[in-house]
C-alpha cells in the first residue's frame, strides 16, 4: 500500500482503517483530496483564522493537512473516524485539533469555509447540503471535491438549489472541484428520513440518508427474510444483526419471538440511528431487549455490549468501501462472527452467488452450507464446533 502523500513539499503517511485487511494497490486519498489541498493552499488565505469544516472525508487525508486550523470534522462513518483517528497519531498531529461529529448529531455553529468530498449516496450529500443552510451565510465558501464520474448537472443542481450559484473546475486526475457561494437563505427542509412500509409483518421502516435500500426492501434482505420465517423457534437466543442497515432482520427476529435478545450493528452513524427508531415505533416493548452499536464490524463488541458470547449472526455483507470494491468486510465480519459465537452457535450469510464467499466460510469454519438459493442470491449457514 502506498502510504505517502507528497504534495507541495510536504509529507504526510496516511493508511485506510483497518490496515492489515486492505490491498496493497490502495491508498488513504485520492486524486480529489490531492486537487482540492492544492486549490486551497494556492488560494484561500489565513486558513488558520478561519472557521473551517470538513464533510465525508474518507481516511483523513484532509484532516491530517488541514489540521492547523482546528477543523470541525463531519463524517457517517465510523471506519473513516477510525482512520482519521490512526492517521493523526501517526503524522504526530494532536488529537484535539480536530472536532469530531458524526451524522446524526447537528453542528450549530457557522462555518466560514466548507471542503465537502462528494459521498457515493446522492441523498446524504443532499441532506449534508440542507444541513449547511444553517452553518453558512452569504460570506462563506463552499468548495467540493470528487471523482468526475460523481460530479453530474444533478450534483450542481443541489447545490443551486440549497445554498447557491454553483461553478466547476476543469478535471485533473479524472477528478473535478465545485465552488459554491451561498445565498443565506435557510427556506428548504429535508425530505428524509424516508417512511415506507414492508409487505408483511406491516413494520412501519424509517431510513436517513444514507441508508442502504432507503426506499424499499432490498432483494437479500427479502430473501433472508423469506428464509428466517422458516427456521424452528428462536425465543430466548441471542442475536447480532451484523450490518444492520435500516435494521428489519433484527425487527423481525424481535417480532416473532418473545425473549430474543438483538444487538444491531452498523458502521453507520445513520443506519444504527434509523435501526434504533424503527424497534422504538414498531416494537417499543422490545427496546430492553436491544442493544444499538457503531462499529468497524465487532471490532469492539465485548467492550459495547452486554453480551459475551450470543447464538445467532446473521450477516448481509457489503462489497464496497468508499468507492473501491472488495471482500475484505466480508472477511472481517465472518472472523469476528466466529469469535463471539459461542460453541454451537451459528453464522448465516446471504449474498450474490458470484461471491466467493463458501470458501471463505469453509476456511474459517472448516463448511459451510447452502440453505438456500435463488437466481441472484445464496444464503449460507455455519456453525461453530
């Protein structure tokens, strides 16, 4: 892994969170986070003295540079605040010259100049762009990075329409800046989060932005859904909704069995926010027997939650980090299943059949089994001897 950002004569040694799980061809910035330095560094002056937030920055890169003017720093994951977190020890930049927030904890105070990194979800840069509203006048600047490919005539019409006069950079690196001058005005409200309602069961699903499958049920969790109705009694298990998203897996394993116990896990600020609000308006009787936890995986189970060891994992793995595609999620999410299943304690998994993830299982479990099939998914069991 290159972990050595040089750029107008300085250095800094930047790694992705967690470092031992990532590709050696990857790195902690990228051509976005190289352009936008640049931009600044060339023409924004007494950046020291200037109040200064940061959004969606994925590693750190920027807050590591940026450091010296105590940036409030705004990110919905945990991953990315675990990086930031590393890459500020290591570059011997104190811990407290950044502010950290996470997504669903609103920033009151106004902010002079904004250094936003366009996120992959349109929605949460929409409500990003609503929550700023507030934090910036007619006075402030707003400049944004991001690969050309995230940049479209859509992306500039949000910024036209929630704060002001919108203009672009040419493209360097196959990455582009947007440069926008708010107006002041404060007159448009969120449209998140997003209600819908399941088909069965009738669970009212709440979802903030940046929620997977925001607007309906996504077809692996229908179909691990499909298979969990058919599974004997459940009651009085414990039970770790790993990568919980909206959180319906776990609210349906609380709705159909009395004394379960469910732990909803998330790297998400927004996913376990919307997890917790939906067992409290569709199951509030239900919320002693929930536990909600912002994590890299269980990287931090036994230390956040009550339980030592539980019965049950279940597990829709993403093959995304940031814009890069890769199993090393998966990966982590199966070891880490393995190590606070108790013995005889099962894993079930569902994801696209093209992944390889029987072998992964068959190496850490030594089997795995396929429970069930259809054209698009499979769902994998394991148990732990």
């Amino acid at each position: 892994m290159n972990t050595s950002l040089t750029l107008l004569d300085r250095n800094l040694q930047l790694v992705r969170y967690p470092q031992n799980l990532q590709h050696p061809s990857w790195q902690a910035w990228d051509a976005a986070d190289e352009y936008l330095i640049e931009y600044v560094e060339q023409n924004i002056q007494n950046l020291p003295s200037q109040s200064l937030s940061i959004y969606n920055d994925d590693f750190g890169a920027l807050a590591c540079w940026f450091a010296d003017a105590k940036p409030m720093w705004v990110s919905d994951s945990y991953v990315a605040k675990q990086s930031c977190l590393v890459n500020l020890q290591q570059n011997n930049i104190p811990i407290e010259s950044v502010t950290f927030f996470d997504s669903v904890t609103q920033v009151d105070s106004p902010a002079e100049l904004v250094l936003l990194k366009i996120p992959k979800t349109t929605a949460l840069l929409e409500q990003q762009l609503i929550d700023l509203q507030t934090r910036v006048s007619s006075s402030a600047r707003v400049i944004a990075a991001g690969k050309v490919t995230l940049i479209q005539k859509s992306t500039l019409a949000l910024f036209e329409k929630y704060l002001g006069f919108t203009t672009t950079s040419l493209a360097k690196k196959k990455a582009r800046l947007i440069f926008c001058q708010p107006t002041g005005r404060k007159s448009h409200p969120s449209p998140y989060p997003t209600i819908w309602f399941t088909d069965k069961h009738r669970f009212e699903i709440s979802n903030l932005a940046n929620v997977f499958a925001r607007q309906q049920l996504d077809i692996g969790a229908r179909f691990m859904l499909e298979y969990l109705s058919k599974l004997p009694d459940l009651d009085n298990k414990t039970v770790i909704d790993l990568g919980c998203g909206n959180g319906v897996l776990g609210l349906y394993i609380l709705s159909q069995n009395k004394q379960t116990k469910v732990v909803f896990v998330d790297e998400s600020y927004m996913a376990v926010a919307s997890a917790k609000h939906n067992v409290l308006v569709n199951l509030p009787e239900k919320e002693h027997q929930s536990e909600f936890i912002v994590s890299n995986c269980l990287d931090d189970f036994t230390e956040k939650s009550k339980l030592s060891e539980v019965d049950i994992v279940l597990c829709n793995p993403p093959f995304h980090q940031q814009n890069a595609i890769t199993e090393h999620i998966a990966w982590q999410m199966f070891k880490d299943a393995k190590s606070v299943l108790q013995n005889g304690g099962q894993l079930f998994v569902v994801g696209n059949r093209h992944l390889d993830y029987p072998n992964k299982l068959k190496r850490l479990f030594g089997h795995a089994t396929t429970v069930a099939t259809n054209q698009k998914f499979s769902i994998l069991s394991v148990t732990k001897s």
